[in-house]
C-alpha cells in the first residue's frame, strides 16, 4: 500500500506561543487601559474621577479588612454598588462609601486582623478619599486637576504594593496601574486646558 503524504501543518512562527503566553501574562494591564480609555471617551469630570480613585481605595482597604487579597477585585464591583445605591437613595456617593468603609473598619477590628496592614489601608483611604472628596467641592477646574493628581499618585501605592505582594493581589495592582495613570494623566490635561466638565 502506497501512503499518502500527509497535508502540511500550519506552524506558529518561533516565538509566537512565549509571545502569546507574555501577552496573557499581563492581562490585568489589558483591562485596566481599557477601563481608562472608556472612561476617557465618556468624558473625564471631577465626580466620575473621584469616585474612581475613592472605590480604588477602598478595595484595598477590604482586602486588608478581611484579610484575603481576592476581596480587592470583589471590591470593585462591591464599592460600585454603593455608590449606585447611595445615589439612588439620594446620599451623595462619598457618604454611601464612608459608610462601607466604616463597616469594613469594623470587620477588621473584630476578626483581629494583623493592625499594620489595616491601618495602612484606613490612612490610605483617608488621604485618598479626602482629596476625592474636597475635588468635588472646589471648581471644576481645580477639582478635576487635584482628582486627577490624586489618582495619579495612587499610581505609587499600587506600585509598591505590586512590588511587595501584599494585601491585594498583583493583578489587582496592575490593573490599578494602568488605570490610574492614564485617567490621572487625561483628567490632569483637561483641567490644565480649561476643558474641565461641571462638578456632578
């Protein structure tokens, strides 16, 4: 029996799957610039970039609270719904956060969760929360340029911890990362132009 010759097989060209797997490596980066780039073309103003850097803050500190890194990204979504349902409920959205991150605190502090870490994440939030609060009392302008600054610089304590591995996962910080810079870097530039948008 003759045999046929077998029909040649497509082959990746060399380099293609450890390119592919790098690719995948960094998926966190992938969806952070995308976020940045939707909430870039939906219009960059105060509130919207407040909000963003004070839920950012918040994930980390209920991550810390419960003392299990998954419960950074549960804290996007969660820190979200706040939000929404404070506004539904007519409470401005930093109120509604306060509240959780209250709530979070207390979490920590009865589950006796290692002090260091959690108090870190609540001086954090502090910081991070007053400037995106105080953003929104000042003029637009001024506003969109400190929330843009603030998120900016949140940019440097998703650094470290992606560097030191703690808290929050490193795909969290990534993400982060990604997002933050961008959106603090465009909320920076529109207010340095003059085309910020009105305080919500």
């Amino acid at each position: 029996m003759v045999r046929r010759p077998s029909p040649p097989t497509a082959s990746l060209p060399p380099g293609a799957g450890a390119a592919s797997r790098r690719w995948w490596g960094h998926w966190p980066a992938v969806v952070g610039l995308v976020a940045a780039g939707i909430q870039v073309a939906g219009g960059v103003e105060p509130a919207a970039v407040s909000i963003t850097l004070a839920v950012a803050a918040s994930c980390y500190l209920a991550a810390a609270a419960l003392d299990r890194p998954w419960a950074a990204w549960a804290g996007i979504p969660a820190g979200s719904a706040v939000v929404v349902a404070g506004e539904v409920s007519g409470l401005p959205w930093w109120a509604g956060l306060s509240a959780y991150a209250l709530i979070l605190l207390l979490i920590g502090v009865v589950r006796d969760h290692t002090a260091r870490p959690l108090a870190e994440q609540c001086l954090a939030l502090l910081v991070y929360g007053g400037a995106a609060v105080v953003a929104i009392l000042v003029s637009p302008r001024g506003g969109l340029a400190l929330a843009g600054s603030a998120l900016a610089c949140h940019a440097l304590w998703d650094l470290r911890h992606l560097r030191r591995g703690d808290v929050v996962p490193r795909s969290l910080a990534e993400f982060c990362i990604v997002l933050d810079i961008p959106l603090g870097a465009a909320a920076i530039a529109l207010a340095c132009t003059g085309a910020a948008a009105p305080t919500a």
